[in-house]
C-alpha cells in the first residue's frame, strides 16, 4: 500500500561513477516479461564490478512498482522467532503495507505470518516513512526502486533513488564498531565491507531504532547487526542474501531469501534529457502544501473548510 500522504517530486539527476568500466557497455538489450529493456546475462562480466545501476522493478524504473525477483518489499518469508521485547515492538508498529486487517484477503492467506496481514490505513498507522523520514536499511534496500553503485577508491557509494538516500559503504581496512559502542545512531548505520571471493561481504550497525527492517513493520533495536553478501552471478543479475543478528529483538538471527536485482542502462531513466536516478523525495513542504489544498481548502477560496458537524 502505497503512502496515502505523500507527494513525491520527480527531479532528473546525473551521477559520476568513479570506476571506469562503471557504465557498462551497451552489449544486445533483450525483451523479458515485464522488463522494457535489459542486458544479455550472457554477456562476459567482471563478477567484482558492480558500479552501474540495479533495479528489482518489473515495471519501468520508478513509482514503486512491483518486485520481480525481490518480493513483496519483505524481508523474509520464514516467521521470525521474536524475543519478548522484540514481540512488544513487533505490536506497537502499524504499518499501511500488506493485507488489511481483518479483510477477506488477509483471511484467506492464514499460512502468513500476521506481519504481512495486519495493515491499516496510513493515517491509523505509525510509520516514520509516511512522515518523510527515511527507510534505513535494510528497508530502503527492499523497495522496489532502482539504485546505484558508485565505486571510488576507499568505499563504495549505495544511492537509492526512492528518499534519495546515500549510504557510504567503506572499504579501506576500518573495523566496524560494536553496536554498544556506537554513540550516534544512524538511519543509514556504519558499514564497512570487503571482498570474500567473488562475493561483496558488508558488515553494518548502528542503526536508528526508529527505523523499521522493511514495510511491515518489522522492527530492529539499536543493537541489530546486519550482514550482506551481493553476488554478480551473470552480467544482469546482482544477487543479495542477507542475516540479521539483533539479540535484544530476535531470539536467533533471521536470515532472508535470496533478493536479485538487474542491471539497467543509465540513459534508461531519463528526464528533461538528464540520465540516472530520478529525485523521488518526500518534502514535508510539499506535505502541508498538499494538505491544505485537499483537506484544509480543497474549494480554493483562501479559507479553511468548514469542520464537519459533530
């Protein structure tokens, strides 16, 4: 369910990437269900190079569509094992994502964990992200959203396109902090990475315990320590697995299903002739702007509406 309140604004922008194979050549574009345009996986690749832009979206590039191969914006399928200030936290989120509480459909899936049946409307829910905040990670991972990477020479830039996020990922050689001595949380945390093979290993903490694991509402302390390991499996496809380790909330680490994301051309999102991510962010100002002209003045007279009669 997609934020009832939320005005996005759409801006063109263009990123550098500072690897020089980090645009990709252009190799025969292929037609797949749901997919406009993508690229041969049976292109030869680099599996270490994974500068360019990924997407799980089957539907264009933008928008929130819906997931190919990522889901259904869950982290996992597998019912987590919550500890019992994890089951108080898990119950005193409501999220606006999933089948609604109480319908025909929530009832007809009962082989669902209640996470993903119990969505109500945004103005009864508590989600942060309803009011412009960001996702955090992992969530912000998990929308089906493109982003991308941009590899420099200590770190790696993750850049979501939905919030406009910027994650720095480093991969200098520094040792990730232990969660209690974390003394500034994050919404995007501390991450530091390496290569195991052919496989990207991110390591992270210190997240914002505000933020949420993904839209349903799953929640994570101040403690959780989040694994990632992306694979490029062929020229197209950006594998990720990930394990989250949070004693406060989980009684045992809750690993995910395998997520893919595929690769698209930078000129395939394009606006105003300007290629990369699109600007889709929240702006609170943008938030009143459209409260008023819908609920406080929806007649344009200049004067607020009249208050329904009790």
């Amino acid at each position: 369910m997609s934020p009832l309140n939320t005005l996005v604004i759409t801006i063109a922008a263009v990123f550098l990437v500072g690897s020089a194979s980090a645009q990709p050549p252009g190799g025969p574009p292929r037609a797949g269900p749901g997919y406009p345009q993508v690229y041969d996986p049976k292109l030869p690749f680099d599996a270490k190079e994974i500068a360019g832009i990924w997407t799980p979206n089957a539907v264009g590039f933008g928008g929130g569509g819906r997931c190919r191969d990522c889901g259904d914006r869950g982290y996992s399928n597998e019912f987590p094992v919550f500890t019992p200030e994890g089951q108080t936290a898990f119950d005193a989120n409501t999220p606006s994502y999933g089948r609604a509480v109480g319908s025909a459909d929530a009832a007809a899936h009962p082989e669902e964990h209640i996470g993903r049946r119990r969505a109500q409307p945004p103005a009864l829910g508590n989600d942060l992200y309803q009011t412009c905040n960001p996702m955090g990670i992992p969530r912000a991972i998990l929308y089906p959203d493109p982003e991308e990477f941009i590899v420099l020479p200590d770190r790696i830039l993750q850049h979501f396109q939905w919030g406009y996020g910027l994650r720095t990922i480093w991969m200098d050689g520094r040792t990730l902090p232990r969660p209690e001595e974390v003394d500034i949380a994050r919404w995007w945390g501390y991450a530091v990475g390496r290569w195991e093979g052919n496989t990207l290993v991110v390591a992270s903490t210190g997240y914002d315990g505000r933020s949420w694991v993904d839209h349903f509402g799953y929640p994570h302390s101040d403690m959780m320590v989040l694994e990632e390991r992306y694979t490029r499996t062929n020229y197209d496809t950006l594998e990720l697995k990930m394990t989250l380790t949070d004693p406060v909330y989980y009684q045992k680490p809750w690993v995910s299903e395998t997520k893919r994301m595929h690769l698209i051309p930078r000129d395939f999102i394009k606006s105003s002739g300007w290629s990369g991510l699109l600007e889709d962010l929240c702006a609170p100002v943008d938030e009143v702007d459209t409260f008023n002209r819908l609920i406080r003045d929806p007649a344009g007279t200049g004067q607020p509406a009249a208050p329904p009669p009790r």
